[in-house]
C-alpha cells in the first residue's frame, strides 16, 4: 500500500478526531469478513453469503463516507483558505476518490 | 450471522467446487482491511486510505459476484430442472441478492 | 446499439410480459432526465440537481433489476432445462450483466 | 422536483462555466433512453438491453461527479473562506449527497 504524499507524515490527517471510530469500525468489518470465511468453510446457503458480503460492503462504504466527510471538513476546507491552487489540487484529488468509489 | 436456509445442511452449496478461491479471497481482503486500519493507526493521507478502502470494497464486490455466478451456475439450474415452483423461488431470490448488492 | 444475438429476432425477449411496465418506467426517467436538463437551464442549486441525477440513476438500476429477474426467470430458466451447455452460456452472460451493473 | 435552497435564485450555481456541457451530456442520455425504450419496443435481447441501461446509468454517474466537482470547487471553496459555520454546512450537504450517489 502506497502512500503518495509525504505530508501525511507531518501534517495530521482529516480523520484525527474521529480516528479511534475509524479503528473500531474497521475491527468489526475485519470480524465480519472472518465470519464470512467461516460460513463458507461450513458450507452455508450461497445466498445466506452474499447477504452478510452485501453488509460488510456497505459497512466499508460507510467507512469512505467518513474519511471522506472529514477530508472534506478539514483538508478541503483549509487547502482552500491556503491558496486557489491548493484547493484546485484537493478538489482535484476528492474528485477521483469519489469517482473510484462510484466504481468499487 | 443467521442462516435462513436448512437446506444448506443438507445438499452442498453452489460454490462446493471453487471454496478454497473463496476462502483464499476472503482471507486477502481480511489482510487488507487489516492493511487499512494500520494506515489508520499511522496517520496516513486521507486520500491513500480512502483508494485502499475502494480496492477492498471492489475485491468484496468480486467474491459477490463469484459467488452469484456459483448460485446461478448450480441452484437455479438444478431448480429450474426440479419444477416451475422451485425455479420461481431461486429467481425471487436471486433478484433480492441483485438488489442488496446494487445497494451496498 | 449493437445486437449481438440474433435469436432476438426469433424467440421472444424474457421481459415480453412486463413490457409495457418496462416501456412506462423507461418514459418516466425519460422525463426525469428533461426535468434535471431544466433544472440545470435554470441555474437551480448544485446539491438541488445531484440529488433528482441519484433519483434518476436509481430508477434506471430498478429497470436493470427488472429486466434482470426476467431474463433469469425466463432465458437462463429454458436453457437449463435445454442442456448444460445452453446453461453455462446463459449464466456465463448473466454474470458479465450483473458485473456490468455493479461496476456503473 | 423540489428546490430546497433560495439561494439557487442569487447566486450562480457551482456548475455555471461548466452549464453548456452538462447539458450536452443531459440531452445524450436523454437520447439514450429513448434507444433503450425502442430497443424494448422491437423485443431486443434483454441482455442487449441490460447492457445499454448499464452504459445510460454510467453516463448518468458521470453527470454526478461532475456536478459534485464543480460544487466543491466553487460553494464549498466559498464557505469555507467565509465562515467555519457556512463550511459544515456545506461539509454536510456533500456528504449526504455522495451517500445517496453511492446507494445509488
């Protein structure tokens, strides 16, 4: 996993305030994809599968949702109170974000 | 996790032959949102985490799909042979499944 | 538009019952579209306009679901009972549709 | 389609330098439905058809993202210059909106 820009090692992300609901949400999806492992190791209905994969989904979903409510909130807003050129570059960048998670 | 179906006891389910892809797909993203909470812990960019959540997302979409495939592949097929009824039933809940992913 | 099956021309389409209700809802987001176009003439408010284009793509998902549960319940429901090969073929396309879907 | 914001009526929209090619794209997918109602009309394969209602719903998504671009570059810029208040505001009008896009 990449990290494209040095700054995060200096600046804090959007996410800091809201960084250990984050966590926890991502612990419990961990759990949701183990649970999901299990059931298909015992054989479970396919459709019974699909709807606890559907769930964890839109549990990641949700957890874009959030990071990108805060980067909006926090590096969005304070890029464009910076300069018209930063803001231009994280427009830029929410933009593809959402575009990859229409995708995903 | 509820399990709706008693049949899954019984009669092996559609994805018997490609379990182990499932699993070893399951156990990937597990390590991936395992992955993403890291970034979390280390303050890294909104953005890369956000593409990281996106690549789990559509590797989750991929195991519905597969798994879909899998369903069609043997128990509609297998119904649409046993009568119209069991047929009607294995649509209706297909299109359910469709539909739930579409929204996550 | 390509047509790329020409037994389009000789059995009748999985959706032929529901036509009717395919063509109404088709007319319905035909005119939602033109309701957005005015809105957009009339400099109506950013968020106003995403959320009737979200209406608008949500209603087009509900005729692919539909066509969907008709094509399954209708063509992939006959070739099952045609033979194997018939079968995977048809579950083969549904497959690529429903990726198709996911990923617009 | 209702208008939840007099302001629409004073100031431009964020979509105004991009007004002429949104609904070029408009009058497209407006076009689109229309070839998909004769596409149904004429008994098409429903996959056919799937397929064009996929390609409508992706170009309709577009429409989203743009708009959702030229929203954030230019409201939510301008709040976020003119008060903390007038950005989460306009923080969490983007956020439900790329919700509802996403359920979408």
């Amino acid at each position: 996993m990449s990290v494209t820009t040095p700054a995060s090692a200096v600046t804090p992300p959007g996410y800091s305030d809201t960084k250990d609901d984050q966590l926890k949400r991502l612990r419990r999806i961990e759990g949701q994809i183990r649970g999901i492992a299990r059931m298909v190791e015992n054989d479970a209905y396919c459709i019974d599968v699909l709807t606890q994969v559907s769930a964890a989904t839109r549990a990641l979903q949700a957890v874009s949702v959030n990071l990108l409510e805060e980067h909006i909130a926090h590096c969005v807003v304070d890029a464009a109170r910076e300069s018209d050129e930063a803001a231009a570059a994280k427009v830029g960048e929410v933009t593809a974000a959402v575009t990859r998670l229409l995708r995903s």
